[in-house]
C-alpha cells in the first residue's frame, strides 16, 4: 500500500496516465504529482502540455470541471475524491447567480459578471452567457479593470474579500461598492441601490482564508518584530491591509523563494502550502504559519484514494471518479476562460 503501489500501478500504466496536483494537498499526495500549481495554473498546463489519457487531477471538484473543459478530445479527468468540493465555490450556485444578473440587467443596464476561477463550471458557463469572464487572484486587478470598462458595472463573485482588495488596489471608492443581497432566492435584491453603484460584490468567501484575524497579525508582529507578514488575497480586507504583502498562491511562493536569508516569514493561507515552503527553506529562512488553517475538502485527496484510482485505470474498469462537463455548459464556460486569457495575454 502507499507510495510502493502507487509506483508499481504509475510504472504499469506509463505515459497513458500524468498526475497533477494543487498547492494545498498534502506532503503525502503532492510528492506523486508530475506537476504542481494553483488551480488555474494546472488547468493551463493539462490544456498545453499534457498528452496522456488519463489525468488524474488532486484538488478540489470546481478544478477537475476546468481542467476537463480544457482537456483535449480522448482525454479524460479524474479526481481521486468525487466529494471534495469547495465551500466558497458552493455559495454562488449558477441558477441564483442567472437570477440575479437577470435582474440586475432589467432597464436597459448592463451588469458584467467577472466570476473567480474558483467557482463551478456551471457559474462559469453563466458568466460567459452574460458576456463576462473569469479571473485568478494573480490577475483580478487587470480583469476587474477590464469589466469595468464593459459596462455600466460589475458583478465580482463569489468572493467579496478578493473582490474588495482588488478595488482597493484599483482606487475604486468604497461608495462605489455594494455587496448584494442574494437571500431569498435573489428576492431581497435591492436593484435601485445596485443601479448607483459601480461595483457589486456577491457575500461569498473562503472559509480557511476568512479564519485569519488582524489580532492573528498583532499577535505575530509582538513575538517576531522583524517579521514579513504575507497572506493571500482571499483574506479580509483588514488582514490584507495589516500585511507586509498580500498575493496569490503563486506570489506567496516567489516571496518566500526570494527572502533575504535570515528572514522570518509568516505566511496567511492553506496550512499544507505553510508547511511546504517551511521545509523548502529550512535552511535560509524560518517559515510559519499566521495561524493553522486547513481545508477540510482539499484533505478528502489522499494516498489511498489516489491509489485506488490508479488501481482502477489499470484494471480498465468504469471510471467512478471521471470528471464530466456537460454540453450545455461548454460554450458559456470556455468563453467565460477564454475571454481572460485573451485579455491577459
């Protein structure tokens, strides 16, 4: 069992099988991945540089959806865990996000939608329907500015701390700024007071970025005075602006990788990515967490499973954990990540 089996069943099935795998796994799953990235980062390189049959994708359901859409003809994803999901991903379901742009675009306005890549494939597909696109938390300050552009305003979903950083960043004036009402099925939409603002910002967030506290801050700058403080950008606002830097998964990791030797880090994201860039730098920096936050469904990815799904593929059984895009909701999707990457190419 465990990494002896996993070598054997990889070393039968060769070059028809190429595993990937997001930042926050774990030691224990990551250390088999023939390639390492954030979300959107995989999605690309599935799309440009795999050639295998079989991708096996460790992370979360919504980047397995955006990995298969961009997957070549004959190619199929899996995802060792069918119930990973994402919890920010899940409070933005497509139907209420349709309803609501359908009445926020009622007289004559135009309300675009810019979803973060972490969302269904289904919210992407309604995005794209309503001529938006996506974005990753690398890329929202050029994305964001785009939309702007598009319209009369913009809908950010489903995360309102990336949305309210990147129009920090941008100089967008807090009166300009309105999170929405979505409860009741989009019923407690206030569409007049939506109509005088520039940006409008669906309540949805990220539950292990949310946990860290401006007192998790204060506390870290009293025992390590010379510290850097980096988090992600998924963070609160008020963590955000505490910080030294904040950044995506992959400007964490460029921060860390060049540190001044000596330096102290404290880094504000997924325990799993903390851990690694720890021991990376044992060496030349001290690596720590701004607080343990771990996510619960990334963890749903381990040894076993990834095992099992390899067993699976050898015995060329029915592929439970194949990832399946609907038709319908291809073209509303691709447009959606298509538009970004033209925009940001």
């Amino acid at each position: 069992m465990g990494t002896e089996a996993i070598g054997a069943l990889r070393a039968e099935l060769g070059d028809r099988v190429t595993i990937v795998a997001h930042h926050y796994q774990s030691e224990q799953v990551i250390r088999h991945a023939e390639i390492r990235g954030d979300s959107l980062e995989l999605a690309r390189r599935v799309a440009s540089e795999v050639t295998s049959e079989h991708i096996v994708f460790c992370g979360v359901y919504f980047m397995a959806e955006t990995a298969a859409l961009l997957a070549a003809p004959g190619q199929t994803v899996h995802i060792p865990a069918t119930d990973a999901e994402c919890t920010m991903a899940l409070m933005s379901p497509g139907p209420l996000a349709r309803t609501v742009l359908e009445s926020l675009n009622r007289d004559g306005r135009r309300v675009i939608p810019l979803a973060y890549v972490n969302s269904t494939l289904e919210l992407k597909s309604v995005v794209g329907d309503f001529g938006g696109a996506v974005c990753t938390s690398a890329n929202a300050e050029k994305m964001l500015a785009w939309a702007l552009e598009q319209g009369d305003s913009v809908l950010f979903l489903p995360d309102k701390n990336l949305g309210t950083n990147t129009a920090d960043r941008l100089g967008l004036p807090e009166e300009d700024r309105l999170v929405i009402d979505i409860r009741g099925g989009g019923s407690r939409l206030d569409t007049d007071a939506a109509a005088r603002k520039t940006l409008l910002l669906w309540p949805g967030h990220c539950p292990i970025h949310t946990r860290f506290k401006t007192a998790d801050v204060a506390a870290s700058r009293a025992e390590y005075p010379d510290a850097r403080i980096i988090v992600h950008p998924e963070c609160s606002r008020e963590v955000v602006q505490a910080s030294d830097a904040a950044g995506s998964t992959s400007f964490l990791i460029r921060y860390a990788n060049e540190a001044p030797d000596g330096t102290t880090l404290i880094v504000g994201t997924e325990i799993n990515l903390v851990k690694r860039l720890a021991q990376q730098h044992a060496n030349r920096l001290r690596v720590l967490p701004l607080r343990p936050s771990s996510c619960c469904y990334m963890a749903k990815n381990t040894e076993t499973s990834l095992e099992d799904t390899l067993r699976t593929l050898v015995r060329g059984e029915d592929f439970p954990c194949a990832t399946h895009v609907p038709e319908a909701l291809k073209p509303g999707a691709r447009q959606a990540l298509e538009t970004m990457l033209r925009v940001c190419a």
